[in-house]
C-alpha cells in the first residue's frame, strides 16, 4: 500500500467516522442514550466483523487493539469535546 492508497483511506474512514456521528448525536442527549448507542454500535461493529474475520481474529481485535485503543482515543476525544466548548 502507498502513501495514496493510505490518504484515500484515511479519508474514506473520515467521511464514515462523520456519517456514523451525524446519525448518532441526536441519540446522545443523557448516559443512558449514550451506553445505549454505544451498545448498539459495537454490536453492529461486530456484526460487520463477522463478514470477513473468523472469530479468533475478532476476539484478538477486541482484546487487543481495541482495549489498547482506549486510552488513546479517550485522550483525543476530550481533547475535541474542551476544544468545543471552548
């Protein structure tokens, strides 16, 4: 993969991440809304998982880079969400 393929899909993930958020803010309005969506969304990332992962790979991005993820992605998100409001 080069350095174009890497672009396209960096903006391809962008235009998804946008999608996904514009069709979910409007179910974010308390904690509950929020863990419910959240549910929803990674059952659904699963599900679509289950298209072209066997179970053991599923099982090792779960436990593996996602988990290692969290507090990286919980850095920028309020990174984002302080720059909002302010």
């Amino acid at each position: 993969m080069d350095s174009d393929d890497l672009s396209e899909d960096h903006l391809k993930m962008m235009e998804i991440n946008k999608a996904i958020w514009d069709a979910i803010i409007p179910h974010t309005k308390n904690e509950e809304d929020i863990v419910l969506t959240s549910a929803v969304l990674l059952k659904s990332a699963i599900q679509l998982y289950t298209l072209s992962l066997q179970d053991e790979e599923i099982e090792e991005m779960l436990t593996g880079y996602a988990l290692d993820a969290i507090p990286a992605l919980r850095e920028s998100f309020d990174f984002i969400i302080k720059r909002t409001i302010n």
